[in-house]
DNA sequence: CTGTTAGCGCATTCAA
DNA sequence: TTGAATGCGCTAACAG
C-alpha cells in the first residue's frame, strides 16, 4: 500500500500537495495537480482511512444500533438497514452495525466512547429507552427512527402513525363500514412500550372515538395461529364487523384463514386491510392484501439525511420528520355489507 | 474525551505504561495496574478506536458486501446479516455494510485499499464474481457465502443444497412420489450465475435422474402471480405429479393457490415442499408448509468464526464449509396418491 | 502557489 | 518492572 509521501516523492512535490491536491482546500497549479493526480494513478494510491480519521476527527462512519433486522417477515427492517447503508455510502460514509438492544445502552456507550462513529442511528426505539439517554449525555449526534415518549428536543424520523390511521379509518369508513376491529402486535410490545404497537392504539382508539364508533381492538402475539385466535375473539365480541385493520403480517394469515373457515367472504362479507406493512406483504394473501406500507426506504434515506445535517452544522436545528405509510390498493377490501343489524344501536 | 496521556498523569506513570497494563502484553506490577485502572475508570476513558487502528494496522472491521438485504420477504438475508454483525461483535469487531452487486467491484477495491475492514465478507456471490477476483488480487481474506465457480483455493460457507436436495427427494420417494416436479428461482438468477439457482437445477436433475425419475423442473419469477401460472404449466406438463419441490418463497404461495383452484387437495393430491426456504415461512401457508430451511444464522456464525481464524494466522489453511438445510415438519408433504397412472410408462 | 512540521492517540522498541 | 521516544499515515497550521 503506497502512502501520501511515496506519492510527493514519486510526483516531486511535498505531502501537504498531494494532500491538498486531493481535498482542494487550498488552490494547486493545473500542472502540478495533474503530475500528483498521474502518480497516484501510477502507483494505485488509496488515502489510508484511519490515519485520516485520526487527523481529521471525524470518522465518516455511522453507527446503526438495530436489535431486530428479521423481526417477523418484513422485509421492513432489512429495508431500512439496506436504504440506510446506500444512502451513506452516496455521501462517503459507512455504515457499521451495532446490535444493541435497549438494555444494552451500556454497550452503545463503551462504542460511543471509542469514536469510531460520528452519529449513530437507532431503530426499533422505545417510548423509554435508555440508549437514547446514553447518546444525549455523550453528545454525539444521532437520530432515531422512531420517537422516545418525549420527543421535543429528540432528533428523530418517524412514520405519521396518526395520519396513517386517519387515512384507514376514512377509507373504510368511505366505504361504508362502521364496526372496524383492529389486530394489533404482541401485549408484551405494547407493555414494552414499542413505538408503533402504542402509537397506533392509540390513535385507533381515538380516530374512531371521534367519529362516533367503538373502537374495537386486540393485541395478538406475532403468528398466523394467534391471529386466528383473535379473529374469532373479535367476531365474538362484534359478530357483525365489517372490517379488520391488522398491523401484524404474520397475525394476518391467521385472520385470513379464520374468516375463510367461518364461510366469510373476503371482502364482501369483512375486509381486511393491513398498516405499517412491508411492501410486497399484500401479493402473498387470496385475495390480495389492500394495505398501507411502511414508508421503510424513504425513512432509511431521511434519517441518513437529518444526520449528517446534524453533523455538517451541529448549531442549526434539523426539524423531525413524520413520513405516512403509502397506500396500496388490493382486493381484500370492498364496501361494507348491509344487513339490518347494521342501523343504530338502541339506547 | 481523555486519552491515554491523561489517564498516565492522573495514575503518575507512563504512557506506555498504561498502554501495556491494558494489553497485558509486558509484566506490570499488580499495584501500578490497579492504580492505572482505578484512573480510567475514574476519567471513563476508552482507547480511540482509531488511533489504536493505525498503530496496529489493524481495523478490528469486517466488511460484509451483500446486495440484497431485503430479497423477497425472506428473513435469510436479514437473518444472516444479523448474525454474523453479532458473532463479530461477540469477538471484538465490528461489522460494516458494503452494499454493492457484482457489477461495482472497482468500488470494492477502491474500499479494501482504504484500509477499513481487516477482511470481507461476500454474501450472494455469483458463479463467476468479480468482486472475489478483487479480494484475491488485494490480499485480503474473505469468506464467502455461497461459492463461485471453482471453489478450489477460495474461501467460502454455504449451504450444502446437494445434501440438501437429495435428503428432499429421498424423503418425497420414501413416501412413495415417484413424479416429482421443481419450481426454482427466475431464468435471469440461471442466466446470471446465482448460485442456489444454478446447483439445485443441477443438483434436482441429477438426483432424479439416478432414481430413474423424469426430472420436471422450471424456473419461475419470484411472485405468487407467476407461481400460480408455473405451476399450471407443470400440471400440463405432467398431469399426474404427486409432489411438488419449490426454492421460491413467493412462488410457492401461488403454487398453493393454484392447486387449490384446481381442486387438488394439499397434500391428500398433491405434496409441496419449500427448500432453502427462511425459518418460519412456512407458518404462513395454508396448510403449514413442508421445509427444508436455510441454516442463515449459522451461516453467518460461521463465515465470521473462518474469516477470524484466517485472519489471526493467515498460514494455516482453513477448510470450506458446507452446511444443509434443516427439516421442518409440516402439512403440506404426505405419502403419494395411488392410482392407474402411477404405473411405469409404457415404452 | 508550495514546503516544513506539529500533532491526532496509541503501540512498541530501545533503554534503564 | 517502568519510562522515553519513534512512528503509524494523514491534515492543517505556519512559513515562505
């Protein structure tokens, strides 16, 4: 490996030329440029990242702490993983990746302290995460994909869970249904304080308290045998739903089989209509999913964006950003069925 | 943050006292080293990652180079990008992500001569890949995952899909298939060399051809759509197939459906079972699919496990690994259909 | 426009 | 058992 000063020495020029020639801090003659940038041609030389590094403070490289990139079978994870490290490649950065869960903040704060990251970015946040704590004391810049509970003066990327529940809701509603139930993730990620599985409950239950409607809603472990389960707990407890909105892919199967073998049609007896999924998810159902998907790459892509703003300018605040899923049409939603048990309920 | 300067003052020693106290690699009085100690963690001070890089020409980085993170809606590639991210952590290093195809080798060189990574790692290798010419001609170990071409003096894991075929075939026929078809990966995977594709189609025509069984294979478009389509076209082919092997997650949901359509019951008519497939894929199947699944987490345990030790003593050789699909009971594979048809075909 | 040089933070050789 | 000094390869003053 040839180092800076076999290059000034084959070129007849200084190091701090050749240094110079390469960053263009400082103006260089044409010819002299051009006699450095020849031998470095010549003589296959690659700047030494390490001792850059070490001279610039400044590692050009990003730290992604991920505890799940195959939680269920979203490609959503390895989505944003992938989105994330291109986008920093782009921008001459790497992407080193750190699986870290949130009780291991004091992990993040042993790496933190080596330097080898300018920023980090967090997926898969809690509402009350200690590794967001431990970044914020040792001022490195970072942003989450997700929010902690308190999210001014956090730095993060989030999808818009409320703006894309409204969006279903008006949808369905659009469509004439009013008794909507919804499949949420696991009880232990909603107690666990998991962004989305919170997020969403929330906003479910608000969305259709508004308008009037009961807000019908189940946790359900991540399996398409638990969401049958669940199906049929829901249909117990509203046998005349119209809609099932599922925020869990593999609880989906589950309610797709569940309904199949009660004789109800897809969607002209209920539909079903699935969020924050992974793209792609809605082809492997019969009849195909309708869902909204999680804006994965596109976040991935932001939050590689909001850093390095944050770090090219430390002073200037960045604005948080609130991506909502895309819809994307399928065949498991229709108009609600009308049937007499569907006018108003009597006092 | 202190360096290690800071740390000898406040202890009252040298610096390359505390730099041996932390290495352990020259005698230290038990007395200065516990002062030495008490000072750091008294400073909270962690060697910088990079200047420990430069001195030792060592990065303590792997390089993973993989294309697709998020192939279909497999758990593989994530699974095993997650994997071998926490077995390298687990012995001190750290993982970075190279996202680049077989096409942008030179970027992969321009990297390597950067010095980040103290080896790579090469997932979805091709049968012929430039980027492996690449490592070779750089002097850098790596290990790859899958196996170009010839495997003979290069470094690979990879999952064993002779074993893994003929433990397939073998199991089908011991419950009496003798028509056996395979829906395999796209013709573009065949044509462009990606492995799997290219030894199952071998491995299935030569193992069926040494039972005296007739070899029904096609490729097919990772999609449920094609599937369905594919799968039509096998039943004209033969219309008295009993079984059904598939190494195409998305495909096989079609193949289902389209059994299904037809009328022919899984598996009282017709058995599927899914190979190379990610854990728990089958769980979505309607009835649970039969797999042979992919060992990626091992996999990925592993490839770091052989780059590790080729780094430490870059002399000694370390073998290949092979390593076959696992087992994993289903519903969707029982004993063939008997009937008229099934008798040897007339000449 | 170009050269000289002092660090960046650590490992390690040479002395003691 | 310990200290002093050199260098890893590069950037960025400082000096012309």
């Amino acid at each position: 490996m040839p180092t800076i000063s076999d290059v000034a020495r084959h070129a007849g020029v200084s190091v701090s030329t050749v240094s110079y020639a390469l960053s263009g801090s400082r103006p260089i003659s044409a010819e002299t440029r051009e006699r450095v940038l020849a031998s470095m041609k010549l003589l296959g030389y690659h700047p030494n990242a390490m001792a850059r590094s070490l001279a610039t403070r400044r590692s050009r490289v990003i730290a992604m702490i991920y505890p799940e990139v195959d939680r269920g079978l979203g490609g959503t994870g390895g989505e944003f993983v992938r989105a994330s490290a291109e986008r920093a490649r782009e921008l001459g950065y790497q992407l080193v990746l750190w699986p870290f869960r949130a009780e291991e903040a004091r992990q993040v704060r042993n790496l933190v302290r080596q330097g080898t990251a300018d920023g980090v970015l967090v997926m898969e946040v809690l509402l009350d995460d200690e590794r967001i704590d431990v970044l914020e004391e040792a001022g490195i810049p970072y942003t989450m994909i997700g929010r902690t509970r308190d999210v001014t003066s956090r730095h993060s990327v989030d999808i818009d869970f409320e703006a894309t529940v409204e969006a279903t809701i008006e949808h369905l509603v659009g469509l004439g249904h009013r008794r909507i139930a919804f499949v949420n993730h696991s009880r232990e990620s909603l107690e666990a304080g998991y962004g989305p599985t919170v997020r969403v409950a929330a906003a479910f239950d608000r969305v259709m308290s508004e308008r009037g409607l009961r807000p019908l809603a189940r946790t359900c472990s991540d399996s398409p045998l638990d969401g049958r389960a669940v199906m049929g707990d829901l249909l117990a407890a509203d046998p005349h739903l119209t809609a099932v909105v599922t925020m869990n892919e593999l609880a989906t199967f589950g309610v797709f089989a569940e309904l199949q073998r009660r004789g109800l049609a897809i969607p002209a007896d209920v539909s079903v209509m699935g969020i924050v999924s992974s793209p792609g998810v809605g082809t492997l159902s019969n009849p195909q999913l309708t869902t909204m998907h999680s804006p994965g790459a596109e976040l991935g892509r932001l939050a590689v964006d909001r850093l390095l703003t944050q770090l090219d300018d430390s002073s200037r605040p960045v604005p948080n950003l609130l991506i909502p899923c895309v819809f994307e049409p399928g065949l498991s939603v229709g108009p609600a069925r009308t049937e007499p048990d569907d006018a108003p309920q009597r006092p």
